[in-house]
C-alpha cells in the first residue's frame, strides 16, 4: 500500500471536498478531443461545469467556433449557470452532453444525459465506474460505445486547483477514464487508450 493512500487511491490524510468538486485537467480533456470526434455535434451542455475547466478547453479547442455551449452547475462558482440541479431540472434537448459528474451521482449522470442527449453523452470519472452490482442494469442496457482509459496518472483538481497548499501539482493513485455512450449503440464496448503528454499525467 503506498503511504497516505487507501486501496481504493484516496487519501487518507485528506477528507473529501466539499461538493466533491474535483475539476478535469485541461490535457484530459484535449487527449480526449484530439481522439474522438464531435464534429458532427453542434450544441453541447455542460452540467456540472464547475469553474469551466472542460468547457474552457472545448472552447479553446474549437477553433472554428462550431460548437453552442451550454453550462450550469449545481454550485453558483463564477461560470455558467449555478443553482442548476442537472438530475432534477428539465433540460432541452443537446447534441452532445459532457461532464465530470460527482462520481456518487455518476450512473444518475449518465441516466439523465442518455434522456437529453441527441447523439453523446460522454462522462469523465473513475475507471471504477465499470465495477458495482449498482450500474449492472446501466451497462446491461446502455453500454458505452467507448471506453478512453489513460495510460498514466490523471490528478483532478481538488476543488478546481492545480496545486496544492504547498504549491505542488496533484498526484493521484486512481485510474481514470472517459466514457462515451452513443444514443442507441447496444453492441459491445471498444477500449481505447490515451495518455497525456506531462509525465506525471496532469
């Protein structure tokens, strides 16, 4: 067991933050755009934009301007909309729904995004996510069509930092992934690999 960690990766020196806000690093997101398309998406929501990390790193992506975003959160942080409950409000309906969910709220997440989503719903989140009695009937009837699973590392960012108290960048122990259901794809999952270009997976 490597020290300061539990089996699971989390630290044990740390509690949880608060709304479990850890935020998708900006190379995350851009491994995951540079190798899958959405370029036959046009509009996409964001529900639990946080700061905008995702949302920032699309834009900044698209240098084209193709894609209307949509971002709300259920935490008022400064971007987007706040005081949005993605799993209780009554959304139009987007091409494309992505996010970072708390991960607690994952399946609910992906439940709620299958219903506004045209085309995608794409969900950043611990490779965890495939284990549990919990998801089996998710998965049974709504599996992926992709799973991106990053060779090295990826630190989220504990609420919406890069670094730490002392200046340092985040390390994790934990596996993550980016999870892309296609509406209507009932066939078999494809693993897809991605790694980013820090050494450390930030």
């Amino acid at each position: 067991m490597i020290e300061g960690y539990n089996i699971a990766g989390q630290s044990k020196t740390r509690t949880r933050v608060e709304n479990d806000y850890y935020a998708t690093p900006e190379t995350a997101t851009r491994e995951l755009l540079n190798n899958f398309s959405f370029l036959n998406c046009e509009t996409i929501l964001e529900p639990a934009c946080g700061e905008g990390h995702i949302c920032k790193t699309i834009q900044e992506w698209d240098s084209e301007n193709k894609f209307k975003i949509t971002a709300t959160d259920l935490i008022e942080r400064g971007f987007g909309e706040g005081n949005v409950d993605f799993l209780t409000e009554k959304f139009d309906n987007y091409d494309l729904v992505i996010t970072n969910p708390p991960f607690k709220y994952a399946k609910e997440f992906v439940e709620k995004g299958l219903e506004v989503a045209n085309k995608y719903v794409v969900m950043f989140a611990k490779l965890q996510l495939l284990e549990g009695i919990g998801r089996k009937d998710l998965f049974e009837n709504h599996p992926p069509k992709y799973v991106y699973v990053f060779r090295n590392r990826v630190a989220p960012l504990r609420n919406g930092s890069s670094v730490d108290e002392n200046g340092k960048k985040w390390s994790s122990t934990m596996c993550f992934a980016w999870f892309v259901w296609e509406v209507g794809f009932k066939g078999e999952p494809t693993i897809r690999w991605l790694q980013t270009n820090s050494k450390k997976g930030r």
